[in-house]
C-alpha cells in the first residue's frame, strides 16, 4: 500500500489498542458520509484492522461492509470486480499466499456474495483458504482450534458452498478448471479421513457441472447444480454414465478427455 491517507479522527484510532463501539460509529460517519468509499480509506481501514489489537464485535461487519462497497460498487459498473480491484485486494490481504485473519477472509468471500461478476482468481484463492487449513492445517480456519487437519468438516464444507454459489453471478454458470482443481485436491487429501457427508455431495455435483460443460453437454447453472437436490438423478443415462466414466479417473482422466 502506498502513503495513507487518514482524516484526524481516524488517525487518532492508529494509537489505540482497541476499537470500541463509539469508533465504530465516528468511522462509519468518517466512511461513508459522502457516499464514496474511496482505496484510501479502505487502506486506512485495513491499517486499523491490523494494528488494534483489541476490538468490539461492531467492528468486524462494518470493515467488511466498507471494503466490500470499495471494491464491489465504487468503480463502473457497479456490481462488476476490475482485475485492479481483485489484485489489489488479493495483495493486501495476503501473508504468504493465505488470509491472515478470519475477519479478512470473510471480507473476501463477503466480496465475491455482493459482485455480479468477479475474476476467476478470486474464487480460487477463496477456496484454496480451506484448502489450506482442511490439508496443512494453516490459515485463519485454524484459528480456536476446532478444525482437525485432513478431514473436511461440514462449516468447510458450508463455507465451501458459499464460495461457489458466490462466483455463480452473471457470466460465470461453470465450475472453472483453476476451481476444479482445487476441489480434486480437498477431494484427494482427505479421502482417508471421517469427511461430514455434505462433503462428497458437493464434491460430486460441483465436478458433475465442470465434466458436463467441458464435455460440451449444456449442463445446469452452478447455482441449480450446487443445490442440495441431486440433479443428476433426474439427468439423461448417457450423460450419467459419461460423469462415472470421467470421474473415476480423477482430474487427470478428465483432463485428458
């Protein structure tokens, strides 16, 4: 980030330990008091995140809510993430390739919810933050100690959801390579531990909507797809049979057809 720029009310939040409820609302007047939440001040807001050790619980929706409007409806169209945006955000909120804090990683997934269109890349960095904890046991997911690594538990898997649904908006109804891939690799380094069954549900509708679109057959919307409602039970046999064939040979097989 470059120089920040702070008004005197925000720059005297710097010196504090903890954001109370009362800074929250000087912020939220400081913000969005001229309708424009500009990069300047959503920098601002990341360097009060990082440095205040200690902060209430209004804190954590209003600096999703503020950077959130920055990148989803500050630049035209509203709605439609710039490859700017998305490498920007990308950047600041990375600390060796992962999310540093559970409040940034929901700001990332919280961004994808609210856009109507978003890079690839962004998806596929929300879903390698579960990756990372559900395989090596890093990243903010770890944090409170009630995630097991080598297992994927059903908040993973409900989180894991979102992140799909997210990224289902305007021009994006496939499940991409890039997002496939990850999924294989969840899929891969946890077969062997006690999954929650949602897992394999998901698992098996979101690679079913990626094979059938790279097989050319017009497949569902992800957002029909990823519904809890199996929607390969009601699919035509040939397309059935062609799914098992592909999957059983995992990301390779389906690669290579």
């Amino acid at each position: 980030m470059g120089e920040l720029i702070m008004s005197a009310p925000v720059a005297g939040l710097t010196s504090k330990s903890r954001i109370a409820a009362e800074d929250v609302a000087m912020l939220r007047h400081e913000v969005f008091g001229d309708g424009v939440v500009t990069r300047g001040e959503a920098e601002a807001l990341f360097a009060l995140d990082a440095t205040a050790k200690d902060k209430c619980q209004e804190w954590p929706p209003f600096f999703v809510e503020a950077v959130t409007d920055y990148i989803v409806h500050q630049e035209k169209p509203s709605g439609y993430i710039s490859q700017d945006n998305a490498d920007w955000l990308i950047r600041t909120i990375s600390r060796d390739g992962m999310v540093d804090s559970r409040t940034e990683l929901e700001l990332l997934v919280h961004v994808l919810e609210q856009a109507k269109s978003s890079p690839s890349q962004l998806c596929v960095y929300a879903l390698e933050q579960v990756a990372h904890a559900v395989i090596d046991g890093k990243g903010p997911l770890m944090l409170g100690g009630t995630l097991a690594p080598g297992l994927i538990a059903q908040a993973e898997v409900e989180l894991l959801r979102r992140i799909l649904h997210a990224h289902g908006g305007d021009g994006n109804i496939a499940i991409t390579r890039a997002e496939a891939e990850v999924l294989f690799k969840i899929n891969e380094c946890t077969a062997q531990g006690h999954n929650d069954p949602s897992w394999n549900e998901l698992f098996v509708k979101a690679i079913a909507n990626f094979v059938m679109c790279s097989a050319g057959y017009e497949a569902p919307t992800r957002d029909v797809a990823l519904r809890r409602d199996a929607f390969l039970e009601h699919a035509d046999p040939e397309i059935g049979g062609f799914f098992s064939r592909m999957i059983s040979g995992g990301l390779a097989g389906i690669m290579e057809a």
